[in-house]
C-alpha cells in the first residue's frame, strides 16, 4: 500500500468517528426513547390481559349460554313435547309451475300459499292469483301430549323440489315425530291445472290424536278482486260442492251465507266470476261446514269464503288423497274433467235455459272462435243465426198482429153493440170473429215465447264466458266487463258511476222497438197504461245493465236492432188490404169448432151463468 492510500483511509475512518461523535442521543434523548419503548411494552401488557379476560369472559358466558338454552330447549320440549322443533322457524317458500299453472308453497303449514293462472291478467295487467298470502290456511287440528296443535302453524321440513319421473315436479314437507312422521305430497304434473295432493301419517297412533274417526280439514282463503267491476265479480261469486249422489249444489252468491252438509260430498269449489279453486277428495268429504263472507266493493277482496271438511284418516298408518283444481271457468275445460259436474260451476240456467247454452250457443260461438279472431264480430254472426233461425215465427207472429189490426174496426163495432156490463158476452162474439175469419188471437205471442229463453239464456252466457275477458270491440277495451265512454265524479243510486255506450244503445233501441210493437198492437190505444208500462221497461234496463258486460249489452242491442229493421221490411211487405179480403172469405166458409174453441165458448157459458145467478 502506497502512503497515499493509506493517508485517504486514516482521513474516512476519522470523519466517521467524528461524524459519530457530533451526532450521538443527548442523555434527554435517551430518556425519551426509554420512555417510549416502556409505555409500547405496558400497551401491549394490557392488550395481552384484555384478551385473556375476554377469552376467559366468552368462556364463561358460552357456558350460561349452553346452560341457558339446555333450560329453554328442556322447557320447549316440556310444552310441545316432540313438536318442540316444529313451532317455530322461518317461513320459506317453493315453487312449482307448468306451462299453465304457477304454485307456491310455504314450509310453514305445508300449504300453498298462491296459485296462479299463467294464460291469464287481472284487471290491471296484473299477475292473476286466485289467492295469495298469509292470511289463507289449510290445515287440521290434533292433540300430541295433551296439548292442541294445527298444522297451519307448523314448520315443516323438506328437502326441496324434486323430479317425479322425466316431467313432474313433486315437494315433500314432513313433521317428525320419533319413529313416525306426517307428510304432506305436492305433485305437479305437466300441461294440468291439476296439483296431486295426499297426506301421509306413518307410525303416529301413540303420538297424535283427533276427537273423532275423521279430521276436521280447514280451507280458507281470500278472494281477490280480479276484474274491474268488483260489484258484477261479487254476483257471480261463491261456493259450489257436490254430493255424493251427483247433485251440484250453490251456496248463495249474495251477502254472507253459511251452511252445514251432513251428506257425503265429493268436491268443494271456490268459484270467481271467471275462475275457480277446486277441492277434490279421492275417497268423499264426510260432511262439510262452509261460509263465505261478503265483503265491501272497495275492498281488493270480493269475499272471504271457508269449509270445515271431514277426512277419514288414522295417525297410525294412513293416506288420504286430494287433488287441487286451479282453473279458468272454460265450459270446455270443466268438461274434460269427467264424472265430477264441473260445468256445474258455470251458471248457465235451469232447464231448457241451460240446454240453449250447452247444446246450442257454447258449440255455435266455440265454432265461431275457429273462424274469426275478433269477438265483436263473433257476437254479431251469433246473433244473426238466431235471428236466421226465428224469423218464420217473426213474419208469423207480425202476420197475426197485422190480421188484429185490421179487425179491429169490426171488434170495436161488437163492444159498441154490447155494453161494457156484459163483458163476458163481448169476449164471446170477438172470439167467434176470430174464428170465423181464421185469426189465431195467441199466433202473435209464438216468437215471443221463443225468443224469451234465448235472451234469458244469453243473460246467462255472456257474463259467464271466459272467452271474452280482454277482448277489445270498439270503443270496448274488455267485452267481459262494463264499456265506460265516461267516468263520473259521484256514483248514482242504482245507476252507478259510469256511463255504459253499449247499454245506452240497447235501450235507446228498446224504445223504438217498443214503439213499433205498440204501432202494430191492435188493443194498444186501449191500453194507456200498459204503453206506460212498456216505455218504461228500457229505462228501467239502463240502470239494471249499466255495470253488466258489454258484451251482453253489445248482443242485446244487435237483436233488438236487427228486430226493428225486420219489424220495418216485413211491414212493407204485407198487405193488408190483401188479408182483410182473405178473412172475409174465410168468414163465408162453413165452420168447424176445434176442440180448444168448443171447451173454450162451454167455459164461458159457464162464466155466465154464474154470472146472471149472482
């Protein structure tokens, strides 16, 4: 090493040490450094004996925990006994669906909580539910441990949905008990409005009692409001059932109604407007008690209707099978359900009234949805086959009037003869002119009495037909509810707050048919107050027909229409002139009493006799 080098290391290694020296910790700094380093090692002393107070702390509080939930579990199993799991929980929900069907089921009372109707909107463009939430039950009542349980307010258990061969879907919810349990079975099969339900008690005779041989089944729900006028909805809403025997019967659809069956039945429907929730049992219902409750039309509730059914069953070993019907009111649809009347849910009419809607206007208008699309249009082609069909006993029946007419002249001759005070011998002498000149007195009222049960038929159909919901005509945006062309901002007593164009024009077409019909009356000018009567008939419509459909409305208005011109070209056509000539020929043929006219004229002979006794 040369004297350089080593000169320049003495020189770094003495700045160093002086660098060192210069800048070394004051006795001040020192303290202060002690001081921190101490009061870090004291934190962490303390944070180090919070740690074991809090372990030693949850320790301790894990073991009042464990004994205090020992306590309250012991207490439980004391007051529900093997139930103790079962009556509280959370309240979960699965859903089964098709293409036509959604159904929701809770786990809390194994019962379904919605149905819904996937092809169909309530009013609104809302989801149609039939029912839906937590005020609906279904459920029964049994003892376990002397104590009194329903299964609505009991949470089952499942493992979720699962698949029933390639297309079903099936939910099992069971109770435990022991060695037993109680199980509800959902199965939902593919394009059916049909739900397969059963329930099941397996090794539960020791464990759950009932009073009785049979259940006692509750079902209850709310029927929501689903079309826009609530106050029609309601009319035609209720509980059907049907006996054993096959009688379908009704509990009225009015106000609040209640009924005890001590009879076997076979179903119970709870029937809306247009749709119905339907309980079928697989071996009958031993007897049933039902209510249905009215509710306001503000409500969104139309009513809320419930039945008390009996089911045979043995907690021992036992199975009762049901099915659930969720469905639209579609004559066809309740008739591919055979043996079970479900047809009977439509109100059709009695008698010939509803063999005019099953045999003759549902095939004709089913007929007719094949060729046309609009529903309008379909009313009007069945309104005129009708028409088509009667206007033989039409042109009839304003033949006979017109041959009244003419006669009258003679009639009035005879009452000007006879006094008012011999009233029988005047009726006597008019049916002999009658007679001789071939005039059938009754021939005018044979349409009348034809067309009366297709009106009243049609009164039945239209606000039945499920067809129609939210089909638009016209101004008509749903021709199974009211037309309103204008809200008002009251309601009128008996009228409504609406004003219906449809009903309107049926009765302003009323009117002029009944002023027609009065024209060509013979006895009309006789009969003041009867014209009286008459006209007020369709003001009496506009305020009984206002909230109806307007597709009834819209028919009615199209057969009176039609009526009127028929009334005017027949009219135009028939002379008579032509028919007086021909009566009056007819009067000079040799006449031959029927045996109507011969009981009729010994009748009034006996009348008289009476009469000139007293």
């Amino acid at each position: 090493m040369d004297k350089r080098t080593f000169i320049g290391l003495l020189l770094i290694v003495a700045v160093l040490i002086g660098f060192q020296y210069l800048n070394r910790p004051s006795e001040a700094d020192r303290a202060r450094w002690q001081a921190y380093h101490d009061s870090i090692a004291q934190v962490q002393k303390l944070k180090a004996d919070s740690l074991r107070a809090l372990q030693t702390a949850q320790s301790e509080t894990a073991v009042v925990d464990a004994a205090d939930s020992a306590a309250v579990a012991a207490a439980k199993v004391a007051k529900y006994g093997q139930l103790a799991d079962f009556v509280e929980g959370s309240e979960q929900f699965y859903t089964l669906q098709n293409d036509l069907i959604s159904i929701v089921v809770s786990n809390k009372g194994a019962r379904i909580y919605s149905a819904e109707l996937k092809d169909y909107t309530a009013y609104g463009d809302k989801a149609l539910k039939l029912f839906d939430g937590s005020t609906n039950e279904f459920g029964f009542q049994f003892t376990h441990k002397n104590r009194s349980f329903y299964t609505n307010d009991l949470y089952f258990t499942t493992e979720g949905i699962k698949s029933v061969g390639d297309t079903a879907t099936a939910i099992d919810l069971s109770v435990a008990i022991g060695d037993g349990a109680l199980t509800y079975h959902y199965v939902l099969n593919p394009n059916t409005n049909a739900v397969d339900f059963s329930i099941e008690s397996k090794n539960l005779g020791n464990e759950l009692y009932i009073s009785s041989a049979a259940i006692d089944l509750t079902w209850k729900i709310d029927m929501p409001a689903l079309e826009r006028s609530h106050k029609s909805e309601g009319m035609w809403s209720g509980i059907y059932y049907r006996y054993s025997d096959g009688d379908v019967e009704e509990l009225g659809t009015t106000g609040n109604q209640d009924d005890n069956v001590n009879m076997n039945i076979d179903w119970v429907a709870y029937k809306d407007q247009y749709f119905s929730s339907v309980f079928i049992a697989e071996d009958k219902f031993a007897g049933a008690q039902l209510s249905s409750v009215a509710c306001e039309p503000t409500d969104t509730i139309i009513k809320k209707v419930s039945s008390n059914l009996g089911v045979k069953f043995n907690f021992d070993n036992d199975k009762a099978a049901f099915k659930f019907l969720f469905l639209p009111n579609y004559f066809y649809t309740l008739e591919s359900y055979e043996d079970l009347d479900l047809t009977e849910l439509l109100p059709l009419g009695w008698g010939i009234f509803g063999w005019i809607n099953e045999y003759f206007i549902i095939p004709v208008f089913k007929f007719l949805e094949s060729a046309f699309v609009n529903y309008g249009l379909i009313i009007l082609i069945l309104t005129i086959i009708i028409k088509v069909i009667i206007f033989p006993f039409t042109f009839s029946s304003y033949k006979s009037q017109a041959k009244m007419r003419v006669l009258k002249p003679q009639v009035d001759a005879i009452n000007e003869r006879i006094p008012a005070e011999k009233a029988m011998e005047r009726q006597q002498e008019t049916m002999k002119l009658y007679k001789r000149a071939g005039v059938n007195p009754m021939g005018g009222c044979l349409p009348m009495l034809l067309q009366m049960p297709i009106l009243i038929a049609a009164f039945r159909f239209f606000p039945a037909a499920v067809e129609l919901r939210g089909q638009s005509f016209l101004w008509a945006d749903d021709l199974a509810s009211y037309d309103s062309i204008l809200d008002l901002p009251f309601s009128i007593p008996f009228y409504g707050d609406h004003v219906s164009l449809f009903c309107l024009l049926m009765c302003i077409t009323n009117v002029v048919y009944t002023r027609f019909n009065m024209q060509s009356q013979a006895s009309s000018a006789q009969m003041p107050g009867m014209k009286m009567m008459m006209y007020m008939m369709p003001v009496m419509l506009l305020f009984f027909f206002n909230d109806y459909p307007a597709g009834l409305c819209y028919y009615y208005f199209v057969s009176t229409l039609i009526t009127v011109i028929q009334t005017i070209v027949i009219k135009a056509t028939i002379d008579e002139k032509a028919i007086l000539a021909k009566m009056e020929a007819n009067k000079k043929k040799p006449q031959k009493k029927s045996r109507f006219m011969a009981r009729y004229e010994e009748m009034m002979k006996e009348q008289q006799k009476k009469l000139n006794r007293r």
